[in-house]
C-alpha cells in the first residue's frame, strides 16, 4: 500500500513539474484557423455586473398620499365601500 501511495505521490509531482514549466513557457499555437461556418458571430465577452458609485435618485420618493389627497381623491367612497360589501 505504501509504494503505490509513494508511486502516485510521485506521478503527481511529475504531472505538477511538466505542468508548471508548460505555464512558465507559455503555449504556442501552430496553424491557421479552419472556419466552418460561413457568416461570423460575435464572440460573447465578459459582461460585469453594475456598480454605482452613487445611487440613482438623490431623495426617496415623496408619499404622494397625504391627507389633503386623500380628501381630493378619496379610496373609499360610497360606491367603492358598496361594492365590497356585495
């Protein structure tokens, strides 16, 4: 049990050593492109998230029902109340 253990510790650590001198050469692309498809779509790119660096109204919205409205423009009035008693 304990050489397989050792042996796979090892194979990790190769794996790990071709892996990072891979990434500090850097990869090469060889050849040229083969396009199947006629017409071209535009690659789709990283879209973040808003940020505001303030927010979008300066004041809170103002209670437009106020007890002068509410006498102008009443919410119940007799035919109202009559119909949510039928």
């Amino acid at each position: 049990n304990r050489s397989t253990e050792f042996n796979r510790a090892t194979m990790a650590g190769t794996k790990a050593a071709a892996v990072s001198k891979g990434l500090k050469k850097g990869m090469s692309k060889k050849g040229t492109r083969i396009h199947t498809k006629v017409h071209f779509y535009r690659p789709h790119t990283l879209s973040l998230a808003r940020k505001p660096k303030y927010a979008p109204r300066s004041t809170p919205k103002k209670n437009t029902l106020d007890k002068f409205s509410i006498i102008k423009y009443p919410l119940t009035t007799e035919s109202s109340m009559k119909l949510i008693e039928d």
